[in-house]
C-alpha cells in the first residue's frame, strides 16, 4: 500500500469510530508534520479544548520514554497525542500509561492481531519485538498520552532504529491507519473515563492477561543497579513486582529485559 492511499484523514477516523465516541472528541486534527505530537500539545496548554487529538504523518524530533528519540517516518506510522483533564492527583496518574497499554492493546486484538502484548511499563510487543509505546506526560489537572505504533516500518528507515522491532503489517493484513487509529480511540477514550473513575485497579487483571514476560525471568535495570528476577505482573500502584533471590520487590522506574537462557 502507498502512503497516498494510507492517507491520515480526520473525517474518516471520525466516521470509523463509535458515534458515541466520536462524538466526546472535542477536536481531531490530522497534520503532515511536527516536531513532536507530544510536545505541540503540551504548547498548547491547558486552555486547550478536552479530549483533543493530533494526529501527524510525520515527527521530526519523535519522543520516546527517558529522553529517547522515537523513529518517525512519513506515510507509515501511527503518531498520536491526545489532550485529557483529569481531577486524579498527579501521583495517582502513575498507571495511566498502564491502562492506555491495555486499552491500545485490546484495540488491536479486536482488529484481528492476536498476537500484541504488552511490556512493562509502556511497551506494546509481538513475537518478542517492540511495536509501540506509551508516552504520558503531565500538566496540571491534565494529561498529554503519546501512542507510537508501527504500522508499517518503511525499509529504508527500518536499519536506523536501535531495538527489536516489528510492524502491523509484519503480524496480519495490511493495515490501513484511519480505521486503525478509530479502533485505538474507540478503547482508549472510555479507559480513560474507567481510570479517572476507578484507577488502575480495573485494569490490573486485563493487563496480566496481555503480559509478555508472565513468570519468566528477567533482568531489570534501575539507575546503576541491575537485578536478576522472576517477573510477577503489576503491584496496585503499576509497579513492576519482580521475585528476586532475597524476595518480592516492586520496580517503579527500571528497563526490563528477558534474561538470554
Ligand atoms: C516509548 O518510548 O516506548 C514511547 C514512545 C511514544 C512515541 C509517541 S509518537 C506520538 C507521541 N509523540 C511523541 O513525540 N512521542 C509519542
């Protein structure tokens, strides 16, 4: 498929959607390029419209989690932000990241990709490969959530990119980003809804079910200190519990790997 015929459209992600939910989207922009979805959005402010979209075919500085860049080619990817408010305390937004994760994730299995899981803390996999992330970023009383998802990685940008990867077009049928990006809002806004209502809590046991690395052992990097562990799923604050030889432990802010056999 061309990037002329995969074009982004506001109007067709609007009519994919849900009307009840297309009709809660307070603004949905389609835009050829930015630096970054995330940091336009976090420009705009807090005067900016509720349940704001942007959606951009490219970015030239893609963010990604702990200052990384997030590879961004044209006419192939899904890079989105969305504006939300929430009366939740910023302490308690620490397993947003978690439910988006879960709600993105469900996204894609109900578009036939069975094969998504996630990774703690923010990542979406398949086959053992990164095929996207979350991105949270805080304002006051508000919230900028950052999804990358590969759609369909462009063979000339597919070298540059520094980890395991892989694409919706590599797991399924040749996917096209208007009623993709319609499936992932359809989930994302009433989770968002259940999370300012009921915290991560809800979606503790749908994230178990989708995670990656259940009960395998993993290492875990936390700042200079590196563990070797069992991973356990999702402690009720969204931290990672890891069995470790001196017993349970719950990572807050680490890099999670499958330990090589
Ligand atoms: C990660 O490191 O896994 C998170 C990646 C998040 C990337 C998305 S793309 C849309 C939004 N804009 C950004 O600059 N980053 C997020």
């Amino acid at each position: 498929m061309t990037a002329t015929i995969d074009r982004l459209d506001a109007d067709a992600i609007c009519a994919a959607m849900t009307s009840v939910q297309a009709l809660r989207v307070g603004r949905l922009e389609c835009i050829a390029s930015v630096d970054s979805t995330n940091a336009e959005l976090l420009r705009r402010g807090t005067e900016q419209t509720d349940l704001s979209v942007l959606i951009a075919d490219t970015q030239t500085a893609g963010r990604g989690r702990r200052g990384r860049a997030w590879h961004s080619p044209p006419g192939a990817n899904l890079y989105l932000s969305l504006y939300r408010r929430f009366t939740r305390q910023p302490r308690e937004l620490g397993g947003l990241s978690l439910a988006v994760g879960v709600a993105c994730a469900e996204a894609l299995h109900a578009l036939g990709y069975f094969e998504v899981r996630l990774k703690w803390p923010n990542d979406l996999l398949a086959r053992g490969r990164k095929l996207g992330g979350v991105l949270i970023e805080l304002m006051p009383a508000s919230a900028v959530i950052g999804l990358g998802l590969n759609v369909r990685i462009p063979v000339t940008t597919a070298d540059t990119i520094d980890q395991a990867w892989t694409d919706l077009a590599t797991l399924g049928a040749t996917p096209a980003r208007n009623p993709i990006t319609a499936a992932v809002l359809d989930h994302v806004l009433p989770a968002l809804d259940r999370f300012e209502a009921d915290g991560l809590e809800p979606f503790r046991q749908r994230w178990e079910a989708l995670d990656a690395y259940a009960d395998q052992e993993v290492r875990v990097q936390d700042g200079m200190e590196l563990f070797s562990g069992r991973a356990l799923g999702i402690a009720r604050d969204g931290g990672l519990r890891v069995h470790l030889p001196q017993g349970e432990r719950v990572f807050h802010s680490a890099d999670v790997s499958l330990r090589p056999t």
